[in-house]
C-alpha cells in the first residue's frame, strides 16, 4: 500500500501541536463568527462610491428630461488641481481638473468642452462637496445642485430651465 501523507506526529497516542489542527471555536467559546449582515446588504459600500453614485442618480434625473446628456460623461474627482505657476503647464495631464486658481474659492464642478475624440464632461469635486455637507441628504441636494449648474453651462441655458426644481430645497 502506497500512503504517501504521513500519519500525524504523536506523543504518548495524544496528538502533538505542530500537527494539524482540527476546527476549534473561537478562544472564548462563543462559536465560528458568523455574517455580520445578510449578503445582499451593501456594507462596503466606501465614501467615494457613494458619491459617485449620488452624481450619477442626478445625472440619470437629468438624462430623462435632456436626453442628449446620455453623451456626456460624468467624473468624480477627489479635489482640483490648480494650474502650475511654472510656466502655466497642467499638473493634471487630461486637464479635467486644472484651473486658474484665484486664491478665493474651490470650485465644486466643472465643464469640460468636448476636444477631440473626449466627450464633453462634468466634473464633481468630491471633498469639497464633502467638506460643505453635513448628511447624505444635505450631500444629494448639493451634489445635484453642482450637476444641473454645470449641465446648464453646458446646454448654455439657466439652472431653473434645465431643473425647474433648482434652489427650491
């Protein structure tokens, strides 16, 4: 007979520790841990996809009553980038998020104008939407907010005429 696993090491018939082990309960005899939330419950669902999901809920919102919006892309950046001092070169090398930095305020959005074969493109800026909301609530409305004021640079119509809901919250 050919048993290539060896037998475990024993010491006096009792199995010694560098054996293998069976499956024990915890060390303070509470069980296995078990799931913490049934599978379909998102719990790891991180800030940042929660966001991209709040940016595109407004966006869809927004696509059934501008149906042309389906070719625009929308982006989630962290935070901005300022164009560099040096010459004026991009430190973003896409140029979605630099800007002329007037030392007074972060934006919270941006148009990008079509070039080439890139779509045109909103960009939401997610820390600082972030820093100036309190609750997923206050979070939405702003973020939506951001969406319909960037899409109306875009359509180059005023907020109120692409969301006639726009300011009202």
């Amino acid at each position: 007979m050919d048993n290539r696993v060896p037998p475990p090491a024993t010491t006096g018939g009792v199995p010694s520790r560098s054996g293998p082990r069976s499956r024990h309960r915890d060390r303070h005899g509470r069980g296995m841990r078990g799931p913490i939330a049934p599978p379909q419950v998102p719990l790891s669902v991180s800030r940042g996809e929660a966001f991209v999901d709040l940016v595109h809920d407004s966006a869809e919102r927004l696509e059934r009553r501008w149906p042309q919006l389906a070719s625009v892309d929308f982006v989630v950046r962290e935070v901005p980038v300022a164009r560099s001092d040096a010459g004026g070169a991009l430190s973003d090398p896409d140029g979605l998020d630099a800007f002329d930095f007037d030392g007074e305020s972060v934006p919270l959005g941006r148009y990008v104008a079509a070039r080439g074969d890139a779509p045109d493109r909103i960009v939401v800026y997610r820390r600082p939407v972030e820093i100036r909301t309190k609750g997923r609530e206050e979070r939405a409305l702003l973020v939506h907010e951001v969406v319909v004021e960037q899409v109306a640079e875009l359509l180059g119509l005023a907020p109120e005429s692409v969301d006639p809901r726009y300011g009202q919250d």
